[in-house]
C-alpha cells in the first residue's frame, strides 16, 4: 500500500509570518546533501577537488506568493568521481489559504514534490580543455514512514569545452521521467554558457530544452565575492508550451576549496 506523502496544514497567517515562515523552510526542511555543481540549471561540467565540497542553494522567485527551491551540495570522492544528494521542487506558496510548502507524490502532471535524490557523477578528462561526464540522480520524494514509494530519476552525460579558467560551453542530452520534471518530453538537450566579463564578474546561462517541469532557460551574471563565496543573479524565462513560470534566480554558491584550485589537469 502506497503511504501518504508528508502533509502540512493550511495556516491562516499575516504575509510578513508566512515569509518569516518561508525563510525558516528554505533554511531548516530544504537541507542539503550531496549532489552536483550546477550553473543555475544545469551541471557546471566541474569536479570537486578530492575531499572538499560545494554548497548551491538556489532560490527562484516565480511571483510575490510562488517561491521554489533549490540545494545541491557536492563532496569530491577522487579518480573523477562525486557523489551525493539534491533537495529540489520545494514549492513554497505564500497564500493566505494555501499549504506553505506543496507536496505531491501520485499526480502524473507535476513533478514529485519535495524530491530527494542521491547523485553520482564520473567525469573522463580528454585533453586539457575537453572533458566529459556521466551522472545521475536518483530518489523520491519524503513520506511519513518507510513503505512503499516510487523511485524517479534525471540522467544526463555533459561535454564541457573550457578554453580557459570560467570560460566554459556545456552541452549534453539527459534522460529523465515524470517524477523529476512532470508531464511533457522527458528528454532532452542541456545547453549552458560561462563567460567573464571582469576578473570578478561572469556571465552565466543555461537552458533545459523540452515542455516538462524542468524546460527554462536562465540568463544572469556570477559575482566572485571572494575566492569561496559566489552571489548569481538571472531572469528565467519559460520554454515554450511548457507551462512554466517566468521568474528570478538567486544564487548562492559555497566553496569548500579556493576558486583557482580546481584547474583543467595537465595530461
């Protein structure tokens, strides 16, 4: 028998509790694990250092009551490989007569929501500049004891072209199914672009191709605050006959390692 996902009541509260309320989710429930460096959307196409990590959390503002977000944390494992787990589709409604935080674990035309997924990822250096990678991620979303529940995925394989250091092409197919981007193809094109524009400024865009949950594309710019903390900003607009939302991405970026020392290996 198929348990009952996590439900939250219906809290009938002034705006400015509900965004304390919303600020303490994004803090407390959506706590990260392990999982992979992403641009805004798609994976950035870099490893973790051997025993360091990288913090993403994410935070799309789709309306002044539609909130989602986003945690990615990675840990180098050595040999090309990282591992770990992403917390995503946390849908956060800021309604008066709504659940704060959306759940959903059976509808076929939205993604499972919230969605924990373990992820592992081996990348294949080609030449200094060239390199590949193979991941997924795997996992379902929360229920109130362990039973029954289905099991979603999001496969990908990326090519990144870095000519030089935060000058970076991504491209790759994924593979996917309802439970990760809902209803719509389930397969597609990761599109992602880094430029500098300044020593402490990049210009970052990617897109997700497809008419599911998934399919936006983001365009914005990366502040290298400091050599371990990175603040991005973008405006992300919907694909279209998708569905989705336009919106605004906040960006926060921890590394556990300095910037520099994660540079293409000498063959």
């Amino acid at each position: 028998m198929l348990l009952r996902p996590l439900q939250f009541p219906v809290l009938q509260l002034p705006v400015l509790l509900r965004w304390l309320l919303v600020l303490a989710a994004l803090l407390l429930f959506d706590t990260p694990g392990w999982g992979q460096q992403n641009l805004f959307n798609i994976p950035a196409g870099d490893l973790t250092p051997k025993s360091k990590f990288f913090l993403q959390k994410q935070v799309n503002v789709l309306s002044t009551q539609d909130l989602e977000s986003k945690t990615h944390v990675v840990y180098g494992l050595g040999h090309g490989w990282e591992a770990g787990l992403n917390v995503v589709n946390v849908k956060l409604n800021l309604r008066r007569e709504a659940e704060l935080v959306a759940s959903n674990q059976h509808d076929r035309r939205a993604p499972m929501q919230p969605l924990v997924q373990a992820t592992a990822q081996k990348f294949f250096f080609l030449s200094n500049n060239l390199k590949t990678s193979v991941g997924t991620q795997v996992g379902t979303t929360p229920v109130r004891a362990v039973g029954a529940s289905r099991l979603t995925h999001f496969t990908y394989n990326t090519w990144v072209l870095e000519p030089r250091h935060h000058l970076k092409f991504v491209a790759g197919p994924y593979l996917s199914d309802w439970g990760t981007v809902g209803a719509g193809s389930q397969a597609g094109l990761l599109l992602g672009l880094e430029v500098p524009l300044t020593k402490d400024l990049l210009m970052m865009a990617d897109a997700v191709t497809g008419t599911n949950a998934s399919g936006v594309s983001v365009l914005g710019i990366n502040y290298l605050l400091t050599q371990r903390v990175q603040l991005c900003l973008g405006a992300m607009l919907p694909n279209p006959r998708s569905g989705n939302s336009a919106g605004i991405v906040l960006e926060l970026n921890l590394l556990g390692y300095d910037d520099d020392e994660n540079p293409p290996p000498t063959l």
